[in-house]
C-alpha cells in the first residue's frame, strides 16, 4: 500500500501496472463520475420544480397517450411488435405508471432541463439554451410526446440504457472514443443474451411513414454524404450524430431534437444560422416528397459551422493512415490474400 502511495507502483508491481494502463480508455474518472452525478440530480430535482408550469402547456401527446401508454391496443409498447428496444418498456415504465398527463410534462420537463444542460455542457450560455429550446424539433417532441430527450439525458450523463431507448441517432456517440465504444459494445451484448436477436425488431419501423425522411425514402446518395461526414467527424459528439443522421435509414423531424445542443458551441453569427436551419423543418414535414431533402439543412448545417475544413481534413487523412497501417498489418494482409 505504501509503494502505491508512493506512486511506485510500475516498479513494484509491472505486470499490474502494465493492466491498469491497458484498463485506462475503458474507466470513468472520479471527475467524470462526479459530473454524471450532478447532471442526473440536476435534471431530476429541475424537472419536478418545472413539472406545474410544463403541465399547463397545450401539447396533444397523442403518441405519449396511445402508444408508449398503451391506450391503442392494435398498436403500442407492450404487447406488439415495435421497432423499440426491448429494455425500453421497462425504462418507460417508470413513467407510465403514473397518470398520462402528469407522466407527459414530467417527460418533457426532464426533456426540456437536458437540452438546457446539454447545451451548457457544449460551451453555450443563457442565450444558447433559449435558442436551443426554441426550435423546431424541441416543439415537434414536444408537441406529439416522444422520449427522444431522455436519449439525451442518457449521452449526457453515462447512461447507456437511456441513451440507446432512441438509438437512431444517439448511438453514433459509440465512435466518440474506445470508452464510448467498448462500453456501448458491451451493453449491447449482454442485451443480446437476455433478449437474443432483438435488433431484428428494428425491422417494424415504419421507413416509408409520410412524415419520415430517412436515406431509404430520400435516396441512397444522402447515405454516402453522411459516411463522407463521418470520416472527418472526429471525437466531437454533435459531428458524430450529425452525420449518422444522414446514414440513418428511418428519421422523423423530432429525433433531430437531440441536436439542438450543438448550438452551444458554435460562435456569434453561426447560432443563429444554426438556429434558423433548424426551422427549416417546417418547410420539409410540411411539403413532403422530394422537400423532405430539406430537413437535412440542419444537421449538416450543425455539423459544418462546429468544423473547419482543415480539421476535416486532418481527421479523413487520420483514418487514412491507419487504414494503411492495418493493411500492412498480418491481419490485414491475411484479409488482402484472401
């Protein structure tokens, strides 16, 4: 114990050192574990000091109210095939349990104090948060009763579960780094093994809905914008999902609510672009058809004024270099001969 103290434990003890370093990337810091902490209990405690107000706003909740309640018994959470998550019954459950209308504005209050906090947490200010709940996908979720925002509270605070409840987008955050990925990877398993081949459920979703706008009903080449994002996206969470909303097959206007807090670090007139690229989806869930291309300004919008071209660069010939050192690899010259 005294060698450890003494920080002498690489001379001591190698080997454990040598796993400790191994386990590093993989670990929390107390740093980062103290700030999930706070984010929870901030959101929580918020969100019931905000719930009177929320509830006297004049949302319609219709999917809130049929669907994840169970109140259309041909189609809704429990008892039909749905494209969700087979774990994201039990982590609605801890609302549903509760009258609908009261469930509806504690959800959107935890909702509302997220994107506040995402957005704060994303180097944005008091006048980056108003803009970032003024937008269009905040009202959208709002408005029809989604749980998009507690995808974000799970990415803000190290929840996985909550996190991957809408993983459309929020899932992209796994590139983010080898922690991101491992413990993602992980999760993900050991849902495999209580509940075997639950993605297949992702096959229920409704791809051609007259309001979606994913790659499969706008066109394959959105897809390949998106991978060329994601190449040069980086480490930067907002970038991440940006793109992978581009590569998404099935996207409705409110899981882009979960962009909004990439208002926060862009700067001076490119919040309010962003902000205004926001509302754009007006014009795309409106009109339909081919106008549905619109409702990727803001994601692309999003990701472009948070980048430089130079960073962008820098980042594809990262990628680039590694890929050739891999094929230089045994591994990958075992996969060339092949």
């Amino acid at each position: 114990i005294q060698v450890i103290a003494e920080g002498n434990l690489m001379e001591a003890h190698p080997r454990l050192f040598r796993i400790l370093q191994l386990l590093q990337p993989f670990s929390s810091t107390r740093k980062q574990l103290k700030a999930s902490v706070f984010s929870i209990l901030f959101i929580l405690l918020g969100s019931g000091i905000l719930f009177p107000l929320v509830k006297q706003l004049p949302v319609v909740g219709w999917d809130w109210y049929f669907f994840f309640n169970g109140n259309n018994p041909q189609f809704n959470l429990l008892n039909t095939p749905n494209a969700y998550p087979p774990f994201a019954r039990y982590l609605l459950g801890l609302l549903t349990w509760m009258p609908w209308r009261d469930s509806l504005a504690i959800l959107n209050s935890i909702s509302l104090l997220t994107f506040a906090l995402a957005t704060w947490k994303n180097g944005g200010k008091f006048g980056s948060i108003t803009l970032a709940l003024l937008t269009a996908p905040v009202f959208f979720l709002m408005w029809i009763g989604h749980p998009d925002g507690l995808a974000l509270f799970g990415l803000i605070t190290g929840l996985l579960p909550f996190q991957l409840l809408k993983p459309q987008i929020t899932i992209w955050n796994m590139f983010k780094n080898r922690f991101n990925f491992y413990w993602t990877t992980v999760f993900l398993l050991i849902s495999l093994i209580i509940w075997p081949l639950w993605p297949l459920r992702l096959s229920a979703a409704t791809l051609t809905h007259e309001a979606a706008f994913g790659w499969v009903v706008t066109g394959w080449p959105v897809a390949i914008l998106g991978l060329a994002l994601f190449l040069g996206a980086g480490s930067n969470t907002y970038r991440l999902m940006a793109a992978g909303c581009l590569m998404s097959p099935y996207l409705m206007p409110y899981h882009l609510s979960v962009l909004v807090p990439a208002i926060g670090s862009a700067r001076s007139y490119k919040k309010w672009l962003i902000w205004i690229s926001a509302w754009t989806l007006m014009i795309g869930v409106g009109s339909g058809g081919q106008w549905r291309l619109l409702n990727f300004i803001f994601p692309i919008t999003a990701y472009c004024l948070n980048h430089s071209w130079s960073e962008y660069k820098s980042t594809v010939m990262n990628h680039y270099k590694t890929f050739r050192l891999f094929l230089s690899s045994p591994t990958g010259s075992f996969l060339r001969l092949r």
